[in-house]
C-alpha cells in the first residue's frame, strides 16, 4: 500500500469525506431554511461511477479513509451501487454520518457493504424538541436507528451532538448517560459559525469547558483512546460507563494542527477546508476528458491551498452540502 503523498503544513492528508447528494429528509434549524435549498439539477451531480472514478484518483494519492455523508445519505440512490463500486479499492476505513431516521431499515445493509463506523446526530432526547430543530424529524426513529447500529455490531457508534444555550443544554448530562450502559461514544459540540443559514451567536454558544462542567456529575473524565476514528474529538471515560464521551471544541481549541481531511462535495468540487469558501473543481475537467494523472494534479493543488488553520465565517455553503 502506498505511503500518502499529500502533505499540507506537515500535515498528511488520507481522509476524505465525500458529500453524495445534498438532498435531506430533515430540514435541521442550523443547516438550512424551512423551505429547504435550491436543488441543482441532476446533471451537475455526480453520477456513481464519476465518484468511483474520482475515489479511485483520491486513494492513488494516498488517501486511506472514507467518510459518506450528504445531506442525508441514506436518502440517496448512489449510496448502494458507490458502496459496492469501492471495494475493492485500498481504503483501510469506510464510515458514514446519518441523522437516523432510515437506519434502523438499512443498519445491516450497510454493515454488509464494507460501512466499519456510524455517526448519528441526535441534539435532544425531548421529542417535542426534536420535532422543532429539526422541523418533522421523529426523535424515535433516531432511537431506533441507534439501537439498529449496535445490533448489527457496528463498532464505534458516534451519537453527535451540537449544545446550542436555551435549547439542549440543560441536556448534556442526560445525552451523556446514552453511553452509561451501552457501548456509545457520545461527542459533544460546539456551535460553529458554518454556512448560510447557521444560527451562531455569543448568546448561544456554549463551550466545551462549560460543557464538562455540566458533566462532572457523572464522576472524573478520563482521557481515553479507546474509540477509532479521524475526526479532532478529545475521547474520555467515566467509571462506571460502558461507552465514551469525547468533546469537539472548534471554536474554544484549535485542532487544525492535526487535520488530515479534504472534502468534496455531490457536485465534484474538492474544499481542501470547512471554513473556507475555496474550492477545486474536479468534475468538470472528468467530464472533458482528463486523465487520472491531471485529476491527480487538480487534488495536489487543493491540498497546496489547505490553510494552517480555519478561518470561520468564510464558508458560504450549507452543511447539508459540504457534508461537515
């Protein structure tokens, strides 16, 4: 297997996370209006194997990690085909983040196509609650979509949680408990600045310092580095808890330092950052012709473009496009 070849700052980059659709069967107050987006046309999407073809290009490179995500993936067509499409490519962990509500249908499925990790996001046990931020979700499909993942022996389950002040929390220390008896790492965090229609502000921010705080009730947080996984989380363990929790501070702690990831988005363009309205684009240039080594070029000069460190307010594009 080959060593990874992109480097940025020191920095070796072997995860990509790879938007299939920006469509979502939720409506989540922090990523998109009520009346949800304007959707591009079918033709500027990429089709499954135009991201087969370009996931191959990203693993010559040296990229080693797959996360799915969308929108919801789990609402999209490609998901199944792309999934059995990239097996026999040399990544070493394919995972994908869903909102939940299909999983409990699909949790075996997907285990059987090559998916290792699960990321559900569940920000409130309150049902009245869920139905409001994330306009119509039904918090017990979430349940039982988490309860699917752990059935079908999936390992780790990640439950993330956004803590936005005056909404969920006063709720950490209930979601915290999610990972007392089951094997959950539940991640708390923090509010960002991302997109269009986020709803940061001073006043609803909370950090992850008073975050654990709040959990100190549950007993001493023990660094911990149990749980697999690429993403910037701090992982600790209680006593007494058969799961994790772990905290990711972007706004309060700087992790840029150790981000190995480029994203690219359902429409084939590559953002070598979150927080940055930079873009590559890879799916034209597939479209009239280019080589997998001029691919490999265009991937090269995003990745000379990642910053040393993210600069929040600058990235236009919803999360339900960029995948987080």
């Amino acid at each position: 297997m080959n060593e990874p070849k992109l480097i940025s700052h020191g920095r070796p980059i072997d995860y990509l996370r790879l938007s299939i659709t920006d469509k979502c069967n939720l409506r989540c107050r922090y990523c998109m209006p009520e009346e949800g987006i304007s959707r591009q046309s079918h033709t500027e999407l990429m089709r499954a194997e135009e991201m087969r073809r370009l996931v191959g290009v990203f693993v010559e490179a040296g990229i080693r990690k797959l996360r799915i995500t969308g929108g919801e993936p789990l609402v999209s067509k490609i998901l199944m085909p792309l999934l059995e499409s990239i097996k026999s490519l040399s990544l070493t962990d394919i995972a994908l983040t869903t909102n939940g509500q299909l999983l409990s249908q699909m949790a075996d499925q997907l285990l059987a196509a090559g998916v290792k990790r699960l990321n559900i996001s569940l920000d409130t046990l309150n049902p009245q609650r869920f139905d409001w931020i994330s306009r119509g979700g039904v918090l017990q499909k979430t349940l039982d979509g988490i309860n699917a993942a752990l059935t079908a022996g999936f390992n780790p389950v990640k439950v993330n949680t956004v803590v936005v002040r005056g909404f969920n929390d006063d709720e950490v220390v209930d979601l915290a408990l999610l990972a007392k008896d089951r094997p959950l790492s539940v991640r708390f965090i923090e509010l960002m600045p991302v997109g269009e229609f986020n709803i940061w502000s001073e006043e609803n921010f909370v950090s992850t310092d008073e975050i654990k705080d709040k959990l100190a009730v549950l007993g001493l947080l023990r660094p911990t580095t149990v749980i697999n996984g690429n993403g910037p989380a701090e992982v600790f363990s209680i006593d007494g808890f058969c799961g994790t929790v772990g905290f990711i501070n972007a706004i309060s702690g700087h992790f840029c330092r150790r981000c190995n990831r480029l994203r690219l988005t359902a429409d084939g363009k590559i953002f070598p950052c979150l927080h940055s309205d930079s873009s590559f684009d890879l799916l034209t240039p597939l479209r009239h012709g280019a080589t997998d080594a001029e691919l490999l070029q265009l991937i090269e000069q995003a990745v000379e473009e990642k910053p040393p460190e993210h600069s929040f307010g600058k990235q236009l594009r919803g999360m339900n496009t960029i995948g987080g």
